[in-house]
C-alpha cells in the first residue's frame, strides 16, 4: 500500500514538473530571436531578425535553458552566425549552428527627386519616412535642423537617403563671385582696397586664392563675409 502511494506521488511530482516546465516552453526560434534582442540590446523597434537556417532539433525551448556565442567579432547586422545550446540541469541537450539576418530600420530623409550637387537643401526635396538602413553605411540626417543652412556635397538620385556625409554648409563665398580686397598696414593706419574675383569656395575665416582684376595677380586672403576678403599684413 505504501510503495503504490509512493508511485503516485512521485508520478504526480513528475506530471506536475512537466507541466511546470512545459508552461515556461516557447517556440525555440522565438527564444533564439529575443535572445539575441537581449544580448545585444537591439531595439525591437528598429531591428528585425529572420531565422534562415536552425541545426537546433527541439521545437520548444525554457528561454532559461538557451546560450549563444557569435562565431564572428562582426557587428550583429546583415547575415549573422551563432552557435547556440540548450541546456537542462547544466548538461547540453541540443547544440547547433543558427544563421540569421538582421535588419536594422529608421526614420530618414528620402530624396523625392534628383538633387544636384551643390544645391541648396529644403524639406521639400525630401519625404521623411521609415526606411531599411541595413546596408547604411554613413550616418543619416534625423532632423530638419541639421537641414538648415546646408547644400547638397554630393548629388543625389530620387529614392537616396539623405546623409550626414552628403551635406555642407553653404559657403559664404563662391567660385567667380566679386569681391573686394582689403588690405590693413599692422597699424591699422592705412588701407588699401582692390576688386578681386574668387578662385575658390570659401566660408567665412578661411583662406582662398582671389584674383585681384585690376594686376591680374593671384593673392591668399582671408574670407570676411560674402562681399570682402582681407589680406594679413
């Protein structure tokens, strides 16, 4: 009588320990995805993870019981390759090879037609809208302010993502535009004024080749402003 109580209750305890361990089982690829959401911290907002290929042979997996390491030191993005384990009471159950790949999205500006180099950027040449920068390999612009003030450094095709990299201040000077140059003795005393015409692109506190028109000679100056450049005593 006793030893049959005692079948029952360790069958019991077995039952209840499946049932227990079986409430904690998802779906192995699901845990392997959000695994890897955690060890890298990837926002679930901006990345995706598609399992292409899995060696793993169980179908539900204790989230608890699985650990990976990246057969590369590459950033995980793009084609990824893990081995991952499953372990139940420290001893490895399942072990085997998994490829993902990730994608990565964000918010960006997209040209909406063809921007010629140094054109100067509005809002209205782009259409802000969500994007896959997977294969992104510079920085892209997040806000309109970073817009402001700027002209396109490189042209641009329509359905192009708008980068950091492709944007320069709009020069205070431009190449062939008119100028005066002045020139200051180290006293302040005398000063001497010629027209110039610009060789170069120039912001204001740089220095740019400038052809004085009236002696033909072609001198270094310091940009002023959009009309004048100063030459140093």
């Amino acid at each position: 009588m006793r030893t049959s109580l005692l079948r029952i209750i360790l069958a019991l305890i077995g039952f209840l320990a499946m049932s227990f361990a079986s409430a904690f089982a998802v779906e192995t690829n699901e845990a392997v995805k959000q695994l890897v959401f955690d060890t890298y911290d990837l926002d679930p907002m901006s990345y995706e993870i598609e399992i292409t290929s899995s060696q793993l042979k169980l179908k539900l997996v204790n989230p608890a019981d699985l650990s990976l390491k990246a057969i590369s030191q590459k950033d995980p993005i793009g084609p990824f390759t893990l081995v991952v384990s499953v372990t139940d009471n420290e001893e490895v159950i399942d072990k085997g090879q998994v490829r993902l790949r990730i994608r990565r999205f964000a918010d960006v500006f997209v040209a909406e037609g063809r921007v010629k180099r140094h054109e100067e950027l509005h809002t209205d040449l782009f259409e802000y809208k969500r994007m896959e920068v997977t294969s992104l390999r510079e920085q892209s612009v997040g806000s309109t302010g970073e817009i402001e003030g700027q002209r396109a450094k490189r042209s641009l095709r329509k359905g192009n993502i708008l980068t950091v990299d492709a944007l320069e201040p709009i020069p205070d000077i431009e190449v062939g535009g008119e100028v005066t140059i002045v020139y200051e003795d180290a006293d302040g005393l005398c000063t001497i004024t010629a027209p110039g015409r610009v060789m170069q692109t120039g912001w204001a506190g740089e220095r740019i080749r400038v052809k004085n028109t009236v002696s033909g000679k072609v001198i270094t100056a310091r940009v002023v402003d959009e009309r004048s450049v100063t030459v140093d005593p």
